[in-house]
C-alpha cells in the first residue's frame, strides 16, 4: 500500500468457502519458537464457512495447518492472543480456544453467549496468559446483544473459574443486524481505570444496528453511547496509544463512513 494509492500486494487463496474471519497471526510464533517449534511466522489465520481455519504463511502461500471445528460449524471470528493460541468464535454461540502446537483439540471453551459470537478482540492487553496475577482479557460479542468480557489465562482463580471465564456482561444491549452482517468490537485494558476485584480497569466498545457506538467499562456499565453514523456500524478501534493519553475511538459503518472520537474521562461507580 502506497500513500494515495492502492496497491494490489497479494492474492491469497484458502478456504473453499466464504472466508468470514481474518487474523494477523505473526506473534503467535514466537512462544513456539522459543520452545523449538516455529509453528508460524510471518502468517494469518483465516476462518470460514467450511467450520475450519486454516494457517498460513504469506511469504510462499501456503497452509502451515488447518484447525477443523468439532461438527465443521461456520467460523464467525477469529482471534491470536499473540501467546501461541488461537480463540475461534462460531454460530455454536461459544469461543473456542486452540493451542498453536496442538490443533485437533481444544484447550478449552467459553459458554455464554446465547447466539451466535459475531466478534472477539483482546487489543492492547497489558497483562500476560502465563502470569496468574495479572488478567489476560478478551472480549466478545453475540448476536444476543451482549458484550463479554473473559480472563483466558492459562491458569485461573477458582472464583474465576466458577463463573466460567466471564468477568462481566455488557448491561445495555447491542443491536444485531437484522441481515446477520458480522459485528465487530474492541477491548482496552488501562489499569488508570476503575476496576474490579477480579479484573483491571478497561473498556470494551461495539457499535449496532441501530448507528450508536456503545463503550462499557470492565465491570458492563454503560459508559458512553456515540452517535453519528447513518448505517450499521461493522467495526470499532480504540487507539494503539489509548493507554499514553491518545483517548481516541475509531468506528466504520455500512453508509461508507469512518468516524473518530475522543473519550472524556470515565465515570468513576
């Protein structure tokens, strides 16, 4: 891509059918590699109708390995923790969990949604999945108009444990496009922010049918509700630097527009 023009860089062909999910995978080679087995470097993941998701590496093209869903449900979404696992969401209504090294199984599942999961991000997380003390946290959202928010840590509290992963659901609902478009949504951790006992400070944000951009604090509470699209709003962003002071949301919507916001401080509860 070249500064005011288009550049055509690379044809990828992968799945057979409708691919509805795509990922940057590159970091996840490096826990891999450390541990002598470079699974991927340099690749993506690609998520499909077809139920499987398939690995490559986009310097020669081709499938470095294929993680197949139990009873080959469409993917939905697509998510690399950056920590050697993979969370695939699907029309089953959970988010799989798969580890880079062993893609026949899965570590593990998180059960809640009560349709179909349209999105999942975990974006400018600060904590780390092998450290125990710090959350590592991911967010998601449901065609059921919520938004959660979970620890995928490799090892959890048994509180947290008990409330299967889910450390808070969003308390307004989300709009879902009534044509079953895919909605996707964004995720913040900012330890500057109020928090819980069992989660840091952060917010996570998706926009709706209805053209609102709605943003919800770590413990679900409506923090803001943004307007100004015209159409389905597909996608929200926070700043890379949303942490350093840069309090900046992007959001794009199906009228052709991408808007950019500034969030005043959050409303302390």
């Amino acid at each position: 891509m070249e500064t005011g023009n288009q550049v055509f860089v690379k044809k990828i062909v992968s799945n057979t059918i409708c691919n509805c999910a795509c990922e940057i995978a590159c970091e996840a080679s490096v826990l891999s590699h450390q541990q002598g087995k470079t699974i991927m470097e340099g690749g993506i993941a690609i998520g499909s109708d077809d139920g499987q998701v398939r690995l490559l590496d986009t310097r020669n093209n081709t499938v470095t390995g294929t993680i197949t869903v139990p009873g080959n449900i469409p993917v939905t979404s697509v998510f690399s923790t950056g920590l050697g696992t993979l969370l695939i969401g699907t029309l089953a209504n959970d988010i799989l969990e798969y580890d880079l090294r062993n893609l026949d199984v899965a570590l593990r599942a998180y059960m809640g949604h009560s349709n179909a999961v349209s999105g999942i991000s975990g974006g400018h997380i600060l904590g780390h999945a092998l450290d125990t003390t710090v959350p590592c946290l991911t967010a998601s959202l449901g065609r059921d108009g919520k938004m959660r928010l979970w620890d995928n840590r490799r090892y959890v509290s048994e509180r947290v444990n008990a409330l299967g992963r889910c450390l808070a659901v969003s308390q307004e609902p989300i709009h879902p496009s009534p044509e079953m478009h895919l909605q996707r949504c964004d995720v913040v951790v900012d330890h500057s922010l109020p928090g819980s006992d069992i989660a840091p400070g952060c917010l996570m944000a998706a926009g709706g049918a209805d053209h609102v951009v709605r943003v919800f604090s770590g413990k679900g509470e409506l923090q803001y509700s943004l307007c100004g699209h015209e159409g389905l709003v597909t996608d929200v962003k926070f700043h890379p630097r949303f942490c350093a002071g840069e309090r900046v949301i992007a959001s794009c919507a199906s009228d052709g527009s991408v808007l950019l916001g500034e969030l005043g401080q959050v409303k302390h509860s």
